[in-house]
C-alpha cells in the first residue's frame, strides 16, 4: 500500500478559496470600521460644538431670558426671540471679520457669528446645511419649535464625508447627519 503524501490540486484550491473569501471579508469590515470611525469623529465635534453653544448662551442670559439675575431672584420665562434662535432655513445675519484674530469676542452675538463660523469649518458641508437643516429653538417638546416651553432645542446638520451614509436612531441610514439636543438654560 502506498502513503499519500502532500495535497491534492483541489485542497490546494480550496484552502485559496476560502483563504481569499477571508480576505475580502477583511478588507470589506475595514472599509466600513473607516466610515463608522469617520463618523464618529464627525458627530463628537457636533456635540463639541453644542455643548459651546450652550455655554455661550448661559454666559449672555440676558440675550435669552426676559429678567435675569441679580435684578430679579430667579430667571423669568424664555423670550419667544434671541439673537441665539433660527430656524431651519434661516441663517444668522453674520457680522463680517475674521474670529480667529480677536483675543475675546466683545458682545452676545460676536460669540454667536464666531461659533457659528467654526460649525460651517468643522462639520462635513455644513456651511449649506447650517440654513437649511441646523436650527436653535425655543420648543415645548422634542422635535417641535413652536416658541413654547422652557427649553432650548439644537441641531447641527453635517453630511456624510465620501460615500459613508449617517446611521439615525431608527438604525436607517441617510447623506445628511444631525445631531440635537435639548437643555433648560
């Protein structure tokens, strides 16, 4: 009786097949690990930059709140209009000049144009999607600026770098991503 010895062509083959199945696989998962990295780091400088304007506005109550401290003992209600508040499909009236020259900002709204300028830097075609997407707001509940309530709704529109799609909340996937938040100022 003889010994076999070594492989056969089609074990050769196979193990190349299936070697190279994994490969694809490999390289398909990085491709989208990129993307979902690319995201993220996107959708954390959205929430940067929230969280700055949140700061901006508890800085310049009085932009914000019909009385404020220490005239009166606790803040009144919202006003129903802010140099802070747009909405979709609106743009602020932004002073021309340059931010990053200026060692501090002089007034509410400096502050505001010069955020609003790192938004339209930092995020993906955000200078286009700033007018017809981002909005700040009174809003009475998520979703809804209807100038009620005493909370302050933002979102920040960016889009998908490359060919990435955003994936929502509802685990579906669009160009255009968004991040909102809302706080009592």
């Amino acid at each position: 009786m003889k010994k076999a010895r070594g492989f056969s062509l089609i074990e050769v083959l196979v193990t190349l097949l299936l070697t190279a199945i994994g490969i694809l696989g490999i390289v398909a998962m990085q491709s989208r690990s990129i993307q979902y990295t690319q995201n993220s780091v996107e959708r954390n400088a959205a929430v940067m930059l929230t969280s700055e304007l949140i700061e901006i506005i508890r800085a310049n109550p009085d932009e914000v709140f019909d009385q404020v401290l220490p005239d009166y003992p606790i803040n009144s209600l919202l006003k129903t209009d802010s140099i802070f508040f747009k909405s979709k499909g609106e743009d602020f009236d932004v002073a021309t000049g340059n931010c990053a020259s200026r060692s501090a900002a002089s007034s509410a709204q400096e502050l505001r144009d010069c955020w609003a300028a790192k938004v339209k830097e930092k995020l993906p075609e955000a200078d286009t999607l700033f007018d017809s997407d981002s909005y700040i707001c009174r809003s009475s509940q998520t979703g809804n600026c209807d100038g009620n309530g005493s909370a302050i709704e933002i979102q920040l529109a960016w889009s998908a770098r490359g060919e990435g799609n955003c994936l929502d909340a509802n685990g579906g996937e669009s160009d255009i991503c968004t991040f909102s938040t809302r706080v009592e100022p």
